[in-house]
C-alpha cells in the first residue's frame, strides 16, 4: 500500500510590521493571524485528518513541523517562521472552533496573556 501524501494549499507568509515588537503573546499572535488566516485552516486540515486516521492524541508541535515541512516544498526551500509561541493559541482555536477535538489536544493554564 502506497501511502497518501496530503498537499496543503499554502499562501505567502506574511509577518506584522516591527511596531508590534513590545506587544504580548496574544498581541502579536492576532497581528500575525489576521495577515495569515490560512495557517489555522490548514492546521484544521491536518488535525482532521488525524481525527479521521484515529489518532487519540495530537501534538500540535507536530502539525507546525508538518506545515513547515509543506511551506517548505511550496515554497522551493522558503523559511516559513512561525512563532512556537502561537502553538497554545491555535490549539485554543482548534478547540474553540471544533469543540469535539478537545479530548485531541492536551492544554495548560496560559502563563502569559
């Protein structure tokens, strides 16, 4: 059996202007996620497809790799910098979104708003 390889329609990334430098987490994590609505799309796209293989437990460390990964072959070796610091805010619109993915993804207190 062949194994299916899942394409991912990536977009230019796009990052906030420096002037968000000073601004927390959460700041800066809704600047880039207005300029970059595609990425939580497409990390709906890969946790549904774990979902649907049966996956109990989903890292979303893995899914960035993943779409580094693709961003990476879209992009004929463009750097795809995403912000580790945004993974707990898109697992919490994962979840806030598809309620039904909670039991997916494990999440803690936010440290820093």
């Amino acid at each position: 059996m062949v194994p299916v390889q899942m394409e991912l329609s990536i977009a230019p990334l796009r990052h906030p202007g420096p002037g968000i430098a000073g601004a927390s987490i959460q700041e800066r994590f809704e600047a880039f996620h207005q300029l970059n609505p595609w990425i939580l799309v497409q990390l709906e796209s890969l946790t549904a497809d774990c979902a649907k293989r049966g996956l109990r437990r989903i890292g979303i460390g893995m899914l960035f790799e993943v779409l580094r990964w693709q961003y990476g072959r879209a992009t004929s070796g463009e750097p795809f910098k995403l912000n580790n610091d945004f993974r707990s805010r898109y697992v919490r619109l994962l979840v806030q979104r598809h309620p039904e993915w909670a039991a997916l993804f494990e999440t803690r207190e936010l440290r820093t708003p």
